[in-house]
C-alpha cells in the first residue's frame, strides 16, 4: 500500500493547505469546479475541503455519468427490456437510477432481464453465450468509458456477432463544461479537469477555457493529495497572473491523450446534434451515437422506444446541484424524502454523485465543524 | 469482489451476473465505471489482445489491450471497465 499511503500523506496535506492559504488574496472568494465525479467523492471521502482556507469553495458540477441521465433515457431503456428475448445489460449504479416507469431494479422485478455488468465486453460475452437472446448494452460514460465501448462494438463485428447492440448514451464533457460557463447563474473562478477523461481526450481540448474565459484549469489525479497540489497550481497560477491548462496527472495523462483510444472513438461513433442532460438541458454535440457505419449494432434503430422526455420530480433538484447552484445539503428533499437507499434524483444514486458523496461522508465535516465550534 | 477501489453496489435483483473477466461491479463503494474511476494494474499474461494482469492485492483480471498497443509481462496499465486505457511509466500510482 506504499504508493496509496504516499498520496494520503496528512502531515503534507496540511502544509500545501498552508501554502494554498498563502497564495490567497485578501478579501477574494474562489470557487473551483470539477466535473468528475472521482472527484466529488475524493472530496467528500478524504475532507479535502477541510484543508483549505474558508475563500476557496469547491463546487460540484455534472461529473458523474449515471446523474446527468435524463428520466426519459431510464424509460427508454426499459422499453428495450420489457421486449421478448431480450438481455439489457449495464454498468452497477445505473440499475438503481429512477425514470419515469422505475428503475431497472423495478424492471426486473415486473419481469424483465436486465443484468448488471463491469464492463461492455462481458455484455458481449454474455450475447456469444446467448445466441438465441438479444442482448443490449446500456452505454453510459464519458470519454473514458466510450473506448470499452467502442472497441467491444468493434470486436462483435470481427466475431460476426449478430445479436448484441449497443443503446447509446455517451456523453462529452467539453460541451457541459461550456454549458455550465455559459450559465448566468454561476460564477467560477477555475476547473479541475478530470483526469481519467483526459487519459483519452488529452489537455489539448480545455485551452479555448484560459483562452476565452481567462480561467485556469489544472488536469488533476484522484489522490487528495492530487487534489490539494492541482488547486495549489490553481491558485499559483491567480498569484502569477496567468490561466492556463496545466496538467497534475502528468504520471497518467498525456498532453495530447490517447490517440488510438481517439480514432477508435472517431470510427465508431458520430456526435449527436442534440442531447438532454439532466439538469442543464439540451446540449448540441454533447454526445455520441453509433456511426452510420456500424447501424447494425446500434440498439436506438432496432427497437422502437417511447423517446419521451420525462420532467424530473418537482421536489428534485438535481439540476441546481449538477450545476453547483445549490450545494446537496440546500435541497428541500437532501436525506429526507430523498436517500442512497430511496433516491429521488440521480446525485443520490452513485456514490459519486455529489448528494450520495456528501450523504456517506459529509457527516464527518460536520463533526468536525461541530468540534471546531466548541474548542 | 473486487479488490478494485470502487466497484459498484450489489442490488438486490436476481439477474446479477458475474462476469468472467473476474472483475465486477459489486463491491462498495461506488461503481469504477459510473465513477470514472480506472485501476492500475500489472500484465501477468498475454494471450493476443487480452492480457490476463493483477492488482496490488493480488486480484485477477482479464484486460482488452487494441487501445495501449502491444503489451508484455510486467507492464503497468490503466484499467477502465475491462479496457486498457494507457500505460503507465514508473512506479508511481
């Protein structure tokens, strides 16, 4: 465990908290979003937030791919269940997320098959073992997870598997991340970008942020320590009057990213014109489809599905947290009506979610504010 | 089951299905892929585009490698959902 203990270093995590605390100018307030949900729940697990001076707020945005799936989405994806012979298969927490006709979990006990897998090519593996079943994979991620996907559309096709497809709900993050700038009710002063997005997508597609919007953003690792020096560059970076894109994950991510993970991405998918995020709306290319080339595994032409659009619970307000609006705990239904075990919105589902992150772990900042209050 | 960090939570539906690239989705807490979480991980074996690796704890793993280019015993990968996603140099996590 050397390595992970060299990355969890209390003693250094409390002096780059003093060196980020030196960095910062008087009577200024930051706000520093990341948009990964690796993130939030580093935050939240680790108290990073306790390390740092009361003027710098991280604020959660739209990270974690399981809650920016819109209800109507889950619904569409029972459809495809609900149909005779079919396997729909996917990734652990989206089994619990709500849509408008319940969640798979509700699916499954009215009858349906659907099965949770690690990966896109053990939904493969279980269409090669099913020759006489449809199975379909219920695609959601970013850029690091529509690679796995990708390359297990390319390997059915090389195996001439016939019965597997692909219900495609990749999603990009540099158009949310515009999005969100492009917001009116949110001011940020920098990004943490997310590290494992930018194994595959590189450094490259953040510069138009430092380039049109004067903010710094800082590729960052998954450690609270990654944490803490990716904000000391951030906050380096305002003490030296620059905005740049740097990158912390050096020991990962590479400037320019994976490039065959890239022209796997560009062969098998096409960007969609438009699609629904929850919380933050239609988004124009912000997400990937199965390209024309490869029609046969795509699971939207095979089967009929409702594609209606569900509006969220009136209580829910994920959105407002999805855009670092309202902080989880300002929710009117936060740890009431809406808990891990009975979520409402879909930031309650993941332990990425922000909701979930801070439900399991924020106690204990509490506590420790509690302490502070008495000492 | 996972000795990965993450892993997913196990609902409580029949239809849990354990895949066999011996990794899965269903220990707490949270799901490595809905969290973008990757994993490092060590080729142990190569056996054409897959390669059989191993995490610090000892826990196996059969990974798809077409994305990182040929690998050979001893390499360090980050593991996304089954799919290598790059190497990694060095010792460090």
């Amino acid at each position: 465990m050397k390595f992970v203990d060299e990355f969890r270093d209390a003693e250094l995590a409390e002096v780059l908290g003093r060196e980020i605390a030196a960095l910062c100018e008087p009577g200024r307030h930051y706000k520093i979003m990341e948009v990964c949900g690796g993130h939030t729940h580093t935050i939240y697990r680790y108290g990073v937030q306790d390390h740092l001076p009361e003027d710098i707020e991280l604020v959660h945005g739209p990270g974690c791919p399981v809650c920016v799936i819109p209800m109507g989405r889950v619904d569409d994806g029972i459809a495809i269940a609900e149909r005779e012979g079919v396997i729909l298969t996917c990734f652990g927490d989206m089994m619990r997320v709500p849509g408008g006709r319940g969640s798979f979990l509700d699916a499954n006990a009215r009858g349906a098959d659907i099965r949770m897998v690690y990966s896109p090519l053990d939904a493969l593996r279980i269409a090669r073992q099913n020759p006489d079943r449809q199975v379909v994979f219920y695609a959601i991620g970013f850029e690091t997870t529509a690679p796995s996907t990708a390359l297990t559309i390319l390997r059915a096709e090389a195996e001439g598997i016939e019965n597997f497809s692909v219900f495609c709900n990749h999603v990009t993050i540099i158009p949310a991340i515009k999005a969100i700038l492009d917001s009116p009710d949110l001011r940020l002063d920098a990004f943490l970008g997310p590290g494992h997005v930018s194994t595959v997508i590189g450094c490259r597609p953040y510069e138009w942020i430092p380039r049109d919007f004067g903010l710094p953003l800082v590729c960052a690792g998954f450690e609270p320590l990654d944490l803490l020096q990716s904000i000391y560059m951030i906050m380096k970076q305002f003490a030296d009057g620059r905005a740049e894109v740097e990158n912390q994950y050096s020991r990962v991510v590479k400037y320019d990213g994976n490039p065959v993970a890239l022209k796997v991405l560009a062969d098998v998918f096409a960007l969609r014109p438009f699609f629904e995020w929850r919380g933050l709306g239609s988004i124009a290319h912000s997400a990937l489809q199965v390209a024309p080339k490869y029609a046969r595994y795509d699971a939207e032409l095979r089967y009929e599905m409702p594609g209606v659009r569900v509006a969220d619970p009136k209580a829910c307000q994920c959105g407002e947290v999805l855009k670092g609006v309202l902080k989880p705990w300002e929710c009117k239904v936060f740890g009431t009506a809406c808990t891990p075990e009975t979520p409402i919105g879909t930031c309650m589902v993941s332990s990425e979610g922000a909701c979930a992150a801070y439900y399991n772990f924020g106690q204990y900042a509490k506590q420790r504010l509690s302490l502070e209050v008495l000492q | 089951m996972s000795g990965t960090e993450g892993g997913g939570r196990a609902p409580s539906a029949t239809h849990v299905d354990v895949p066999e690239s011996g990794a899965s989705c269903a220990a707490e807490p949270g799901c490595i892929t809905c969290g973008d979480v990757a994993v490092l991980l060590t080729v142990t074996d190569v056996a054409g585009s897959d390669a059989r690796c191993r995490d610090e704890s000892g826990r196996a793993e059969l990974v798809a490698t077409e994305l990182v280019g040929a690998v050979a015993v001893g390499d360090r990968l980050l593991v996304h959902a089954g799919v290598a996603i790059e190497r990694v140099q060095g010792e460090a996590r």
